[in-house]
C-alpha cells in the first residue's frame, strides 16, 4: 500500500471510530472532551497536568466511617463537590461517584464523597437501619444522633472548601415526565441560585447524548427542608440534585450521571483526564 493511499486509510478508520464513539454515552464524553482541549487551544498531555490526590476519612471509627477523595490541581480554579450514596437504595449515584473520584483535573478541586451513607448503602435501604433520612437532617448536629453527626461532618467540608458548585447524585423510582413529582430524570436547582444560565446549558448538553426523548431530563426548581443542596445553597455554593430513573438499565444510569458531571466541569472550563 503507498503511503497516500495508508494516510488516506488511517483518517477513514479515525473518523469512523468517532462516529461509532459518538453513537454512545461513554463516546459522548470522549468527544465533550476533545472539544474542552480544542475550546481551550492547549497543548500540553494528560501526562502533563498532574492532580494531587489525597484521601479524607469522615466518622472515623463508626459505624458511618466513610472516605472522601481530594484532588487538587496546581492551577486555580473553581472547587467543585460531588455526593453519591446519600440514599442507599439508588447505586448508580454511589457507583458513578466511584469512577468520578478516579478523575483528574486541570484546574480547580474536585472533592468526591462516593459513598456518603455507607450504613444504608450495605443495607440496599434509604436510610440506615434506625437511623433517619440524611438528606433531611443537615447542617446535621454534632452531638446528635449517628445520622445528625454524619451530615455534619460532611457539612464541615462544605464550610471548608467552599464548593462553587455541590451535585448530589440521586435516583428515582418513575419517570417524572411521566408522573409528576416522582422526580425520576430530573435535575432539581434551588429557586435562589443564581447561575440558571450554567444549569440550562448543562441540561442542554447532557439531553443531547440522550438515546430515547423519555430519558432526556427536566429541569426543576425548589429544595426539600434539610437536603445537602439546602446547606449548600446557604453557604453560597450552586447546588444540584441529579435524578436518574431506575425504570433504566443500571449501567446507562451510571453512565449518565458521569456524563453530567462531565458536562458541568466542561462548561467550567475544566479538563478531565
């Protein structure tokens, strides 16, 4: 074979595989990414940006102990918080959490709490065994019960590192579109915050990998009375509930939420590696 006719060859292979790619959820993200590197005109390599990573344990020796994963990049940038597993029953928002706590950035924090609820996540249940609902009890209480103590500690982060943005990754049971208030592909704002701009383009971008319209997602507004979004939203910070549906297959569930998070670090300005 000449060497035009090999070059010619190569580009065909390329570009198929990208339309291949694009026809997936994880080629969606694959190619949100090749338009962060050409929107920012950079040209160092992945192996270039190093991230600092470290690990945090939260309720150390109890019951409710659980890790949350730091990673830091030389550059600033905004600090960006993601919560999985507040509820036990919805896995594909502490399973994501796992892989997105694997990521690295170009710029800004990134802190991942993968398994905030790890009583009721080794339960399958909403709550912990005689505990009460987590997403209703913050700021939580340091001298309260279990559940009161874990939602302040992961409060105490929020107060910390002053997140820009808090997503708290959740699923449920039906399509909202299709019941109202049964929340399922939803993304639920806070009527107070002031980046609806950002939260419409990130609807926008993550609808667009959507296979199926039923499971493009809606954008809704308002926050229940002691949520992680509640607290966060005090502190300052943009705050999000992301609310896949389990009438889904669990690995597009999974694959979605990623996707969002994807997404707003895009729309950030901020690479993953």
């Amino acid at each position: 074979m000449s060497s035009r006719r090999r070059l010619t060859f190569i580009i065909y292979m390329l570009t198929l595989s990208i339309i291949l790619l694009s026809i997936s959820g994880e080629g969606s993200v694959f190619l949100e990414r090749i338009r962060n590197l050409g929107k920012k005109n950079r040209v160092e390599s992945a192996v270039e940006i190093t991230s600092s990573r470290t690990e945090r344990i939260l309720m150390a020796g109890t019951p409710w102990e659980t890790e949350l994963i730091i990673v830091v990049s030389p550059h600033e940038g905004p600090t960006v918080m993601v919560i999985g597993g507040i509820h036990g029953d919805e896995p594909a928002g502490f399973m994501a959490a796992d892989s997105i706590a694997s990521w690295a950035v170009d710029r800004g924090t990134l802190l991942v709490l993968p398994h905030a609820n790890v009583p009721a996540i080794s339960n399958r249940s909403r709550m912990a065994p005689g505990g009460s609902d987590l997403n209703r009890v913050f700021p939580g209480d340091p001298g309260g019960s279990g559940t009161e103590q874990l939602a302040a500690e992961i409060y105490s982060v929020m107060v910390e590192f002053e997140p820009s943005w808090v997503i708290d990754l959740h699923e449920a049971d039906n399509f909202e579109r299709e019941l109202r208030g049964a929340l399922g592909q939803t993304f639920i704002y806070p009527e107070a915050s002031a980046s609806e701009d950002i939260a419409k383009e990130l609807l926008t971008s993550v609808n667009r990998t959507m296979l199926l319209d039923d499971y493009s997602f809606i954008l809704l507004r308002g926050m229940a009375p002691g949520s992680a979004i509640e607290a966060a939203s005090q502190l300052g910070a943009d705050a999000m509930i992301i609310e896949t549906c389990k009438k889904m297959p669990l690995n597009e569930r999974v694959k979605i939420h990623r996707q969002v998070i994807s997404s707003l670090l895009y729309l950030l300005d901020i690479v993953v590696y």
